[in-house]
C-alpha cells in the first residue's frame, strides 16, 4: 500500500488516500448517491411499480499515481495535459503538478506572522515592571525622607535661633529694667 493524492475536479489537492503499490495514473472517484427514501404506502404496493431512473454518479475528484514533487503550498495537478498526453512519450510525471497558488497568495502565507506572547513572558513583564516601580517608589522615599530630615533640621534649627533671640530679647528687657529702676532712685 502506498499514499496517493485525491484531487477535485479542478485538480486542486485534497487529501492523501491508500491504494496498491501497483497503482500509476488517473482515475476518478464519485461523489455518494442520494439515497432513495423506501416506499412504506400499501396502496403502490397493488400499483404496477414504475422504471426508476438510476442518477448517474457524478465525479466527485481523482485519484492520482503521480507523486506531488516538493515545494507546493497548494499542489494543483494539470488533469488536461494528463489526458492529453501521448502514451507512448517517456516524461517525468511530476511536471503535472503546478502550483494552485498566485505569487501573491503564496507571499501572504510566508509573511512573518506576529507571535502572540506567551503567559510566562507576559508575567515575566509584568514582574519586572512592578520591580521597577518599587524600586522607583523606593527612591522616591528615600529623597522624601531625606527632604524631612533637613526639613526638621532647619525647624531645630529655627527653633535655636528663636530660643537664642528668646534668651537675648530677655535680657535686653532685663537690662532695660535695671536701668529704668536705676534711674528711678
């Protein structure tokens, strides 16, 4: 047994199918019948039966002993230069199968096609852009905290300064006092 194409009527491919190993040519295969639904009237049963036309087979597609030669997206095979070839001339029997496909059909199948990202790279992103934020938030913490320690080094600082100018207004009020009241004697 060997694996053969089945073609359409078109000679376009269809699929691949079983036959002897002995097998080589052209031959057709033929789409299902319809069936015929059996009579159940008793009364045509009495009736002398009529001539029922038997429905012709209508070819469906081939079956093809010639091998489909590599490097065919859609093999088409040429069913009229098979039947019209001479029996008697040695060719390579492969020739008869062309491409079914235009240049431009072929183009768009071999176009690149976007990959679609796959679960773990898109986590891997998304643990990486969380990383990031933290590690942003990190340093955004970081300058704000030193922000609040010169923010209360400044206020010590101020606070210094108004206890010192406390001490100094104090002092001067005292002195004034001394004086007033030595004055007042």
């Amino acid at each position: 047994m060997k694996a053969v194409p089945k073609v359409n009527t078109d000679g376009l491919y269809l699929e691949d199918t079983l036959v002897d190993d002995a097998f080589y040519g052209v031959v057709p295969f033929y789409a299902p019948l319809p069936e015929l639904p059996p009579e159940t009237d008793p009364e045509a049963a009495d009736e002398p039966e009529e001539e029922v036309e038997e429905a012709e087979p209508e070819i469906a597609g081939y079956v093809v002993g010639v091998p489909v030669p590599q490097g065919l997206y859609l093999p088409q095979f040429d069913l009229a230069a098979w039947e019209a070839r001479e029996e008697d001339v040695q060719t390579d029997p492969t020739g008869y199968w062309v491409e079914g496909l235009t240049p431009e059909e072929i183009e768009e199948l071999t176009k690149p096609q976007p990959q679609e990202p796959n679960p773990v790279d898109l986590l891997g992103e998304e643990l990486t852009a969380m990383k990031l934020q933290s590690i942003q938030q990190q340093s955004l913490i970081g300058s704000m905290g030193s922000e609040l320690a010169t923010t209360k080094l400044t206020t010590i600082e101020q606070q210094q300064t108004i206890a010192s100018l406390g001490s100094e207004l104090a002092a001067a009020k005292l002195e004034i006092i001394q004086m007033k009241g030595g004055m007042a004697q």
